[in-house]
C-alpha cells in the first residue's frame, strides 16, 4: 500500500474534466490508497471539501499558498476556524517562494507566520513548500517554534544540509517526481540519504509527472513511479519503502497517532 503525500485533487479533475471516482480508482489499481488534498487558497476551498467529501480515502489540509497572489489573505483565527473539521490533518501548503516571486516580499513572510501559529493553536502538522528561500525557511521555522508540530518538507529540493536542519526540527521529508529527473543529482544523493523514518512520497499532481510520464498531467496514481524510483535508488524493495512511508505518513497525519 502506498500513500501520496501531496496532491491537488481538485485542479487536476477541473484542468483534466475527470471524475474524482476514476481518479480514486485508478490510484487503487497501483495500491495506492490514501492520498492528501492539499489546499492551495481560502477561494478554492470549500469547493475542493465539497469534491473529496464522500472519500474517506481522502484527507485534506488548509492553507494559503505563497505564490498566491491577489487572493483572500488568511488570518490565524480563519485558519483555526476552518482547521476544526476532522477531515483537515495539516495546515498549509505554506511556506516560501522567492523563485516565483519578486520584489518585497515581507507579505510572503507574514503569512507564512500566520500558517504557523495557526497550526500550533490546532496542534496540527504543516505542509512546508520551500523554493529559492531555504535559509529564510528553516529561520522562520525556528523563529515561529514549527518544531512544536512538525510537519513535512513537501516536494523537497534542496540540499542535505537543509535536509538535515529540517529533520532536526521534526520534520519529514517529502520526494516527488523531481528526484525521478536525470539532471536531479543532488537530491538523488540527499534521496539516498533520509532515514527511512522521515521519509514521504507525493506527487503534487497535477504537477511535476515522475519518469516514465513526464510532461503529462500527474495523478495519484503515478506516486507508485516515484516510490519505484526511491526504492531502487536505496538499493530496497518496494514493499519496504511502500510499508515505511505509509506509516509515516500515518503516524504523522492521525490525530489518534498523535
Ligand atoms: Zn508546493
Ligand atoms: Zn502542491
């Protein structure tokens, strides 16, 4: 069984015109079967509640994403409020993004902040999405005291020594379909490197495809590449890389496990 860590359910059936039950089963055709619906602004989220509602396969987090422009700006108490319901287990995606945007960027750093308080009045893990700002990442990070939640460094690509300060904090890290891209020798080596107890997979479908399907629109499914990949890239079976990463995905996600 495997878990994808990081997906976007709802874009990919709008873009696609899919239908969530044949994306769900084709997923489960390639033992794949859990997945998080990842929140990418406070605009789309209702509607995307509303798409994965009758999937208990499906779980769900909240949060304003950092490139997201020009979109309602979540305050601590909003996020809280809709952080209640049972089927959101993680706050975010938040975090940084100095690749996407430019110019002062002070407001990307606010509200980053505000995820983070936010999921420590709810005691809920963070989903931490990190490009071209890893010392200004791991600083607020610390700054806001994440550690506290923990959470998961979503399709990671940085270095082992980010890795490594991120684990230090308590979190996961997170591979995606980059690590499955020939030019990505860096992350394989950091790919080899996580200890087996902090590692995920994801796909952050509709995005980033894994080898052999790059360039077309990912879904859960295709999960089963990336940890195919990891899997032989750590010389292990896929079933033991299947077993760990599932639970911890669970052991991170579960309120109960909590
Ligand atoms: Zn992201
Ligand atoms: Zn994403």
């Amino acid at each position: 069984m495997l878990v994808d860590s990081h997906c976007h359910l709802d874009m990919l059936c709008a873009q696609q015109q899919l239908d969530i039950a044949d994306v769900i089963a084709e997923a489960k055709e390639q033992a794949v079967e859990h997945m998080l619906c990842v929140s990418v602004s406070l605009e789309r989220f209702a509607p995307m509640m509303e798409l994965i509602e009758p999937w208990p396969q499906v779980s769900a987090s909240v949060g304003v994403h950092p490139d997201g422009r020009d979109v309602e700006e979540p305050g601590v108490e909003r996020l809280v409020a809709l952080a209640q319901s049972g089927r959101i287990v993680a706050i975010g995606e938040t975090g940084l993004d100095y690749f996407r945007s430019e110019g002062d960027l002070e407001w990307q750093r606010e509200r980053f902040r505000c995820h983070i308080r936010a999921a420590r009045q709810v005691g809920k893990p963070l989903i931490v999405h990190t490009r071209a700002a890893r010392e200004d990442t791991l600083a607020i990070l610390r700054e806001e005291q994440a550690g506290e939640v923990g959470g998961v460094m979503h399709c990671f690509t940085e270095d082992w020594d980010t890795a490594r300060a991120a684990m230090d904090l308590g979190f996961h890290i997170s591979f995606s379909g980059i690590v499955t891209f020939k030019n990505a020798v860096d992350l394989k080596d950091v790919a080899r490197k996580v200890p087996a107890e902090r590692m995920l997979v994801e796909t952050d479908s509709p995005y980033l495809a894994p080898v052999p399907r790059r360039g077309k629109p990912n879904r859960p499914a295709w999960v089963r590449h990336v940890a195919e990949y990891l899997a032989e890239l750590r010389g292990e079976p896929l079933e033991r890389l299947a077993d760990y990463t599932t639970r911890n995905f669970h052991r991170l996600f579960s309120p109960a496990a909590r």
